[in-house]
C-alpha cells in the first residue's frame, strides 16, 4: 500500500542491509547449513580424530619420560677478613724474616664469579671422585651416578663399552685413561645440564645450589658432598697465600728450635768437662755459646709467635659455609606431562574439518553444474 500521493511508504518496504552487517536470517542459515554439513560427514570427522589420537597416545607410550626429583640446598658464604698489609706486631715479626710483603689477598673469587667456579669442572669432579655412604654401603659417587642417573639409557644408549663401564677407584684427572676421560666428559655435560647455582635474593649473601635428577638419593648425596667439597676447595683457594706464609713460618720456627738444642747440648757439655775451670780464657768459649743460647731462644720465641699470628689471621680469612636450608625428603617430584595424545586430537580435528571443506566444495561445485 502506498500513501495517496504517490510516494513510496519506507516504513513498510525492508531496506538492503549494508554489505559489512549480517542480517538474523543469514546467520540461521548459515548455521543451518553447518549442520547438515556436520550430519553428513561427522563419520570421517570421527575416524581422523580417532586415527590422529591414536598416532599421539602410541607416541607417548612409546617416548615416555622418567620422572625428576629436584634438591635445593640454600647456605650462606660469608667471607673472611683480610687487611691490606701486616699490621701491628705481626709485620713486626714477619719483617724480621723477611716477609714484609703485603698481606695475601685472599678475595679471589667475587660476585657471579662464584656461580661459575661452583659449576666448573674440576670442582664436580673432585665431587664425584669421594666415597659416600648411600644406603649404607661406601660407594664412589661417580659409580652410583652412572648406575642411577640415567646416562646409560641415554647418551651411552649406543655404546656397550660406556654401558658396561665404571670406575675401579679414585682418581685425579692427571691419571684417567682415554676411556675415563670419555666417560667423565660425558657425565659433566649430563651435570652441567641438571645443576645449578643462583644467588635467590640480589640483596643478600644467600646462594641456592639445586640439582635435578632421575635419582631421589643421587639428587641428595650429589648436591650434599657437592656443597662439602666447594667449600673445602674455595677455603683451599681462599686462603692459599696465607697457608703459604704459615707454612714458612713453622719451617723457620723448626730450624731455629734444631739450631737451639744443637747450642744448649754443646753448652751443657762443655760446662760439664770443664766445671772446675777459673782461668778467664777457658770460660770464653762458655760465654759465647751461653749468648748464642739465648740469642736463640728469643729468636725461636718471635718466630713461634709470628706463626701463631699466622695462624689465627689463617682462620680469619677463611670463608664460613651455613647451611641455612638442607636437603629434606622427600624431594620434589617432576613428571612431565604427555602431549602426544593432545596433540593428536587437535591435528586430527584441524585436518579432518580441511578435508570436509574440500569436500563440502566440490560438491557445491558439481550441484552448480
């Protein structure tokens, strides 16, 4: 119906929707159409998920992985003391033999210089070359790494020698074989890969020392014994020159006490052959070897004070490991989760819906026809 003069009523007649908006009809049928879509193919939509699922789920039974236990060790170094010379007595007393050099500087090692000393090879292999105790047998660390670590399953898969190989006792690097040396090459980069070193907290002294293997005790008696030889190692290193001086000292000290006795024994024994001597001649020799004794004993005095001072500066260089949080069972379990069947299900479903476009496609082309 149209008004009487004429004009078109645009209230009655629909107006063309806009080419970017959808109209409520459209989405219906379109909706509409997916489910006779989804109707006449969900048999192939269901055998390819099926099929990729099952690809995925063979996968991981057939690529499982064994589970980690991660230990974390959590101890505080604090540094020792050391001045920038001898002071007071101790210069003193070093002076007079000739070691007034400056004092031993015994900060070798600082800031993340540490993190990487702690990882370095030659620390861990002093730690796996140390006898343990693990469930109450004494064995080499480095045999019960290569037993329960899980290297022969993996790197050494394809080796029988490395399969069957251990170490017969403890050794220093100087003294490994070809084979030993293969072998530890090989469990260092296992390690180097399980451990680590961080300091938690930038503000403070506290490091953290964590490891994670596929051993629950490997993983502790590994990262304790690691801990005990960084720290005998770093208060080696630490205090090399001081041991250095102290030793000195007591050698100095020791020659100066055999000089004395060989002087007090002459004394002794020429007082006794000559006892009812007055001539001022015969008591010259007497008094020479009574000065010389005690000349002797003051120097043999300084030099056992200089190397008690030595040896206390020793003890206040040497840096102090607390444990502030040990390893405590049981350990943190990672099992990683398997994704193979997951993935599957998501693959199948992505080309099963490439095929039914195809598919729906070529049919819609053929009805055209």
């Amino acid at each position: 119906m149209t008004p009487t003069n004429g004009t078109p009523n645009t209230l009655t007649n629909a107006r063309p929707l806009p080419p970017d908006q959808i109209s409520p009809k459209s989405v219906i049928l379109r909706i509409a159409q997916i489910k006779h879509v989804a109707r006449r193919n969900w048999k192939l939509l269901l055998v390819i998920t099926l099929i990729a699922g099952s690809i995925g789920l063979a996968y991981d039974l057939t690529h499982q992985t064994r589970p980690t236990y991660n230990a974390i060790i959590t101890f505080n170094l604090g540094g020792g003391s050391s001045g920038s010379g001898f002071g007071g007595e101790l210069g003193q007393l070093a002076g007079a033999f000739g070691l007034s050099a400056g004092a031993p500087d015994a900060n070798i090692f600082v800031g993340d210089n540490f993190i990487i000393y702690a990882k370095s090879r030659p620390v861990v292999e002093k730690t796996l070359m140390k006898m343990d105790t693990i469930n109450g047998k004494d064995t080499l660390l480095v045999n019960y790494y290569i037993r329960h670590s899980g290297i022969r399953d993996d790197e050494w898969a394809d080796s029988d020698t490395l399969r069957s190989f251990y170490f017969k006792r403890s050794k220093k690097p100087e003294e490994y074989t070809k084979l030993e040396q293969l072998a530890m090459t090989g469990i260092y980069a296992r390690i180097k890969g399980e451990m680590g070193v961080s300091q938690p907290e930038r503000k403070s002294s506290f490091m953290e020392l964590r490891c994670a293997m596929e051993d629950e005790q490997l993983a502790a008696n590994f990262l304790t014994t690691h801990l005990t030889t960084i720290e005998e190692d770093y208060r080696q290193k630490q205090t090399k020159k001081t041991s250095e001086m102290y030793t000195l000292l007591r050698e100095r000290a020791d020659s100066v006490a055999r000089i004395l006795t060989g002087t007090e024994n002459r004394l002794a024994q020429y007082m006794d052959q000559n006892s009812q001597v007055v001539v001022a001649q015969g008591r010259l020799l007497e008094n020479k070897l009574s000065r010389n004794s005690t000349f002797l004993t003051q120097l043999y005095y300084t030099a056992l004070q200089a190397a008690d001072n030595m040896r206390l500066t020793l003890i206040k260089e040497a840096p102090l490991f607390t444990i502030i949080e040990p390893v405590t069972f049981p350990l943190y379990k990672d099992q990683k989760s398997q994704v193979g069947m997951q993935a599957g299900i998501a693959l199948g479903l992505f080309l099963a819906m490439i095929i039914i476009f195809f598919r729906e496609t070529y049919r819609s082309i053929m009805r055209e026809e």
